[in-house]
C-alpha cells in the first residue's frame, strides 16, 4: 500500500535534522495535525524552564503541517506568526494540536496550541502560510 499524503508529509518532518534534536512525533489528518515531545531538559533557559524557541518551533510545525495537508503538489512556507505563551513547562510531555483555519488562492491560516501533561494550554499562536513553488518530491524527504 503506498503511503498517503499524510504520512509522507509526516515522513518529511521526521527526516529533517532538526527533529533529529527534538525526536518529536508528528501526526497529519486533513486540516489538523499532532506533535507529542517528551520535554528535555537541554532545552531549558537558565531558570529551568522550556526556552522559548521550542515553543515557536512546535507551535510553528503544527499550523503548519494543518496547512500543508490541504496542499497536495507543493511545501507551503510561513510568512508569519504570532505566538502568546501562557505558562511555564517544566518538563513532561507535551502535544501541540494545529489546525486549518481557511484556505486562500495563494494564503492559509492556521492555528495552533500545546498542551501539557494535565491538558493544560501553555502556549498558542497562529500562522499565515504561503504556497511555494518547491515541489513535495522525495528529494525533501516526502516519500
């Protein structure tokens, strides 16, 4: 059976060498997707909390991944996002949801929040993403 849209997108985020750090799990519905983290402790700040840039990141993936499912030929890039963080994370696992909030010609929108342990929101934050020309082909890792 070969893979659907989903899982190669899904593939193509696990490839990349940045997830190679996190070894974070992505899951890819149409409009939505999943990323379950085990916090660790390398990405604090110097109070021992998560850094903020790792909130970014699966805030980011997240939304974006919602907005990529829904675009079949191509990888979408962010043009911007905002982001409000609610609470500290001191550790734990954490899952960040994103969803597709519309879909544009040329832009989406999408949101996104994370979770703690307890269901608790600590961060969201929402995106515009643009179509690109950059084909999804199994150079990316979309395979």
């Amino acid at each position: 059976m070969a893979p659907t849209h989903f899982e190669k997108l899904a593939n193509m985020y696990h490839q990349a060498p940045i997830n190679e750090l996190y070894g974070n799990r992505l899951t890819v519905s149409e409009g939505a997707s999943e990323i379950v983290w085990e916090v660790k402790p390398a990405f604090f700040h110097a109070v021992a909390a998560l850094h903020g840039s790792a909130y970014f990141k699966l805030l980011d993936d997240a939304a974006f991944f919602a907005a990529n499912s829904v675009v079949m030929d191509t990888f979408v890039l962010t043009a911007s996002f905002h982001l409000h963080f609610l609470r500290p994370v001191l550790g734990g696992t954490i899952r960040a949801e994103g969803t597709l909030v519309t879909e544009g010609r040329h832009l989406l929108v999408a949101e996104a929040t994370i979770y703690d342990e307890e269901g608790n929101d600590v961060a969201f934050g929402s995106g515009t993403f643009a179509r690109s020309s950059i084909p999804l082909t199994e150079d990316i890792g979309y395979a």
